[in-house]
C-alpha cells in the first residue's frame, strides 16, 4: 500500500533575491504603496550593511528540508512535503498553493516561520492561504499550526541557546545579566483587539528563564513600522538606555520572535543595539538563532505531527 501523502505549507516572510527586487518587495509589505526615495535608500543601505542581502531565503529552504527529514523520522508511516510559500516574495503563499494543487494534495498542515500568534502575524499568513485555496479549490483538508511558542522542544531549545549567551559572563556575574526578549513590534492596537502576541512571548520567556533557573529576565520590543501611529513598547535602543541608567553594565538579548538569522536580527540588534551598547560601555551577547538547528526542527515537526492528529 503506498504511504499517505500528506503536504506540508510552511509559511515564511521571504527577502529579496537581488538589490533591484528590494524596491518591489518593500511595496508588497506597504501594501502596494512604493516607498519615498529615502525609505528605499535607507533600506537599502541595511542590507548593505549586513553583506548586501539578507541570508533568510537560504535559512528557509534549509528549514524546509530540514522540516521534511524530520517528519519522516518522526512518523515514517505517511509521505511528508514540505511547500515552502512566502508573504512577501516569490513563491508567493498563494503561488504554493496552485502548486500544492497541481501536485494533487488533498490534505495539508499549514505552518508559519513564527511561534507566536498574532492576527497581524500568523493570521495574515493563513488569511493568504485561505484565499488562496478559495482561488485554486485545493487542497480540500487543511488545518493550521497557530503558534507553537511553549512546545516543549522548542523550550528546550530556546534554553540551550539562551544557557549558551549567558555561559559567556563569569559563573559570579550571571544572576545579575538581564535576559531581554524581544519580538517584531506591531502597532499599538492590537491590544485592544485582545491579541493573545505579547501574553505569548511572555510565556515563552517564563518558560526558558524557568528551564535555565535564571530569574533576571523581561521583555522588550524591536523593529516597530515607520510609522506615525503608536508601537508597542518598549523598543529595545530605549530597554538599553534604561538597564544602562539603572548601574547595569551587560545584557543578553534573545530574538526569541524570529527563527532565523536575516536583517531584523543581524542590523537592529547585531549592529544597531551593538552600537548603542559600546557606546554606553555595556556588554551585549545576541542568542543564536534556531536557523536549522536539529533540536529547533524537531520542535515544529512535533508541533505540525499533533496538529494532523487533531485535524
Ligand atoms: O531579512 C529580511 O530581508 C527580512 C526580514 C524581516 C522579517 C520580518 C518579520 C516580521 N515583520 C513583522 C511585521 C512587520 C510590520 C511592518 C514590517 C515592515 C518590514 C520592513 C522590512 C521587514 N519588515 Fe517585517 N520583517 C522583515 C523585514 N514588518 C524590510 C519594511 C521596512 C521597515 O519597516 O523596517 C510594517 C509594515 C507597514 O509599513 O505597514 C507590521 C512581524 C514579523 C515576525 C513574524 C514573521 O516572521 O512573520 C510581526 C523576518
């Protein structure tokens, strides 16, 4: 009897392939609004700043190979695909789907690159699936993944990386490092919308401070829109500037909202927060991203497996 198959649309924010498609891609996160001059420029001077581009779209296939294998490990008995679809580049998340289609998949589990829920995060990557499968009236059976922010591997993996930074000060000066971690801001009102994204990074963070024993940690906010409306706070330059005025000279900082290595993690906080960091004389170490880190992959696959149970 051949293997059920059963297809994987894991969801990821997509980057630019060349410096002429940073232009289109900026517009598609505006929502079709091209930037002024300056915004393009300035963008484009971060990617410089970081090696010319951002190395997400490699992270991604690699996670998605990565995902694949270990679905196969973990349950041999059913034939996994991993279709990688993007919100913001080619394959766009509505191009995968017509593939998905085209390939004969009728049953599917989507996932997104974030652990945490937001209805401006993960809920616009499965309003894009689901208008998508609307279009292209396939896959029939899908369900989602809508975080996966206190699975236990994830944890575990989450603390390992976290135990790692801190393994960099003295054994005497670790109690007093505070651990910060930060998540992409969104503007100010989803709060009102009672939007479960900051309750679950912080039970993220409770959860490995709790693993590692390390009682000296909070949260904080990077990244936040150019834009005028309010922005959850605080920002993590302001979380530097108030550690600093309150006598502490060394801090860890744990992306803990992004899963890769790409630009909001290697400008804002490896270069900008760096920066700012020297200048106040303070000691900075930046957690290791997951990328395709075997402990991290098994996390999602586990998180993907008990969604198809659930169905
Ligand atoms: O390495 C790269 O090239 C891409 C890195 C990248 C990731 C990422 C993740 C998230 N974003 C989220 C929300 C917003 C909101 C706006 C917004 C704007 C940008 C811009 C760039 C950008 N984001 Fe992003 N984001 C990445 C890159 N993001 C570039 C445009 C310039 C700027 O504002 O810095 C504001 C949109 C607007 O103007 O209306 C909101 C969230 C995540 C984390 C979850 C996820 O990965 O999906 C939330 C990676």
């Amino acid at each position: 009897m051949s293997k059920k198959v059963i297809g994987i649309l894991a969801m990821a924010y997509g980057t630019p392939s060349s410096v002429e498609e940073i232009l289109p891609y900026y517009t598609h996160i505006r929502r079709g609004r091209p930037p002024e001059p300056q915004q393009l420029q300035e963008l484009t001077e971060r990617y410089e700043a970081i090696g010319g581009l951002s190395p997400l779209n490699e992270i991604t296939a690699a996670q998605a190979q990565g995902l694949e294998r270990t679905l196969h490990e973990l349950n041999p008995a059913a034939d996994y695909r991993v279709y990688t679809g993007m919100k913001h580049a080619h394959p766009f998340i509505e191009e995968t789907v017509q593939q998905m289609v085209a390939d004969g998949i009728e049953e599917a589990i989507g996932v997104v690159w974030a652990p945490h829920y937001s209805t401006m995060s993960i809920g616009t990557y499965i309003k894009s699936a689901e208008e998508a499968r609307e279009k292209w009236g396939g896959p029939q059976a899908i369900s989602y993944v809508e975080s996966w922010h206190v699975q236990p591997l994830f944890i575990d993996s989450t603390a390992k990386r976290v135990a790692a930074a801190l393994a960099q000060f003295p054994a005497e000066e670790r109690a007093s490092v505070p651990v910060v971690f930060t998540a992409h801001s969104l503007p100010e009102r989803i709060l009102q919308l009672g939007d479960p994204y900051p309750r679950q990074i912080e039970e993220t963070g409770a959860a490995v401070t709790a693993q590692i024993g390390h009682n000296n940690w909070f949260t904080g906010w990077q990244s936040a829109g150019r834009t005028p409306e309010p922005w959850l706070g605080p920002d993590i330059l302001d979380v530097i500037r108030e550690q600093h005025a309150q006598g502490v000279t060394s801090i860890v900082i744990c992306p803990v909202g992004f899963v890769s290595d790409h630009l909001e993690v290697q400008y804002d906080i490896d270069i900008e927060a760096k920066q700012l960091a020297d200048e106040l004389g303070m000691k900075l170490v930046r957690v290791a991203s997951p990328n395709d880190e075997p402990l991290f992959l098994q996390a999602v696959a586990t998180a993907v497996l008990e969604q198809a149970k659930k169905g």
